[in-house]
C-alpha cells in the first residue's frame, strides 16, 4: 500500500454487507504531493462508525491514509484502505464562495453521464444543464432479513450501534449538458442524516407526523434552496453490478452568483 492524499467530497449512507457487516463508500480526489487534483477514487470498505474518533473525517477534510487498487473491482478508480492508517490533515472551508474546493473538484469536471460511460470511468462530478424538479419517494420500511440477521449479529457485540433504514428515496430529474434525461436517487450520507435528525428532533407526537416535519425539511433544502440558491454539481457513481446504473453518490452545491 502507498500513503496519498485524498479530499474527501462525500461518503454514502452505511449500508449492510455480509462480509463487511456496515460499510460506507467514499469517493474523493486523489491528490498530488502539491495538492493538486489527480483523479477521482472512491474507498471502500470502511466501517466508519467504528473508526477511532480522530479518524472520523469529515466531509471536504484532506486525509492521508495508505491505499491500494482494488484489484477484484472492474472500476479503476476504487481502491482498498487500510483504516487504521488514516490522519486528518485539515478541513477545506467554503471561503470565499467554496473557491479553494472548487479548485479541487471542477477541474475533473466531466460533460455528461454519457461521457462517463465513453471514457470507461464509473465516477465524476457533471453539472445539469437543467433540474426539472426534486421527488421523494417511500421505499421499504424494514431491512430485508438477510440484512436484519446481520445488524442483530452486530447488535450483540455492539449494542450501542443503530443503523436505521430511511424509508424513502430522494433524488432529482435532470437534462445533462448532452441533452439526455435522467431520474437520479441521492444516496449520501449528507441528505440521509438530515431526515434522521428532523424525525428525532421533531416535537410532533406521531411517528406520522414526524416523518412528514422530516420530509417537508428535506424538501426545503434539496428544492427550495438548492434549485434557488445553490450552483450545484452532482458526483455520479454506479453500481459495482450494474455498471451503466448511475445514481448521486454527492452534491456540490457552492452559492449561486447571480450576476
């Protein structure tokens, strides 16, 4: 394994995995010695939540840990970390209109999902030309067995470890540059907590009515002020067993300058 730099723009909801129990999937940008941007990588499979407290980074953080190819993914840009080597270097702040991370992300900028496909990559960060709008939709409520077993094989060694499963999916409709039309899902980590803390915090006395609070939250910031406010950008990924499936793993959402 070789120790690089990575800048960390987003990390996926933990999801269940028979060999790796709760994993999370981050993808970042490789950079070079000067800090500039190689390439996009994602990293997997980390069990975020047990990593010591000092390693937990956060997002737009600049980590240096020892990684690898992963050598039994297609994907060329995944590779293997081992955890126990990550340091937090430092955190990225959003002066000055995000200029330093914009810096460090657009210059990777690709036109399409289409030319993400051409080139042979399964993950880049594109802009839409146009959002035609936001829509959530309610999924299944309760983790299949097969990954119920597992989160009750982990709860007896770990019972402080809660993994909720978000009943419903977020995401955006989109033209890309190239004129295509896409229904994307957003699976970050991001979107994911805010509905958790908005049920949790809510003062409502339903479960009902604290899922609602929760939704109409989540659709403030992805619709209200995102397609208002923001300039955003989303990091598409696909799956490792669907390859021309692409969902966003990340938005980028820098403040919009109206001119």
């Amino acid at each position: 394994m070789e120790r690089r730099k990575i800048l960390i723009a987003t990390k996926t909801y933990p999801s269940i995995s028979t060999k790796y129990q709760e994993t999370v999937c981050t993808a970042g940008v490789l950079l070079d010695e000067d800090d500039q941007p190689v390439q996009w990588i994602r990293i997997y499979p980390i069990r975020f939540r047990q990593l010591d407290f000092d390693q937990r980074y956060p997002r737009w953080s600049i980590i240096s840990a020892k990684i690898e190819r992963n050598d039994k993914d297609y994907r060329e840009e995944s590779f293997r970390i081992d955890d126990s080597s990550i340091e937090v270097i430092r955190k990225i702040d959003p002066r000055k209109n995000w200029e330093e991370r914009k810096a460090l992300v657009l210059p990777l900028e690709f036109k399409s999902i289409r030319e993400i496909k051409e080139q042979g990559k399964s993950l880049n960060i594109i802009k839409p030309q146009t959002i035609k709008k936001y829509f959530c939709n309610e999924t299944e409520r309760e983790w299949n067995p097969k990954q119920q077993g597992i989160l009750d094989q982990l709860d007896l060694f770990e019972p402080s470890v809660q993994l909720d499963k978000i009943p419903y999916n977020f995401g955006y409709e989109f033209i890309s540059q190239d004129g295509d039309k896409h229904r994307c899902t957003i699976s970050d980590w991001e979107n994911q907590q805010l509905y958790r803390n908005c049920r949790d915090r809510s003062n409502e006395t339903s479960m009902d009515n604290k899922e609602k609070e929760a939704l109409e939250k989540v659709r403030q910031k992805l619709e209200d002020d995102f397609l208002n406010k923001k300039d955003l950008y989303f990091i598409m990924g696909n799956l490792k067993t669907h390859k021309n499936s692409f969902m966003i793993i990340g938005i980028f959402y820098p403040p919009l300058i109206k001119i």
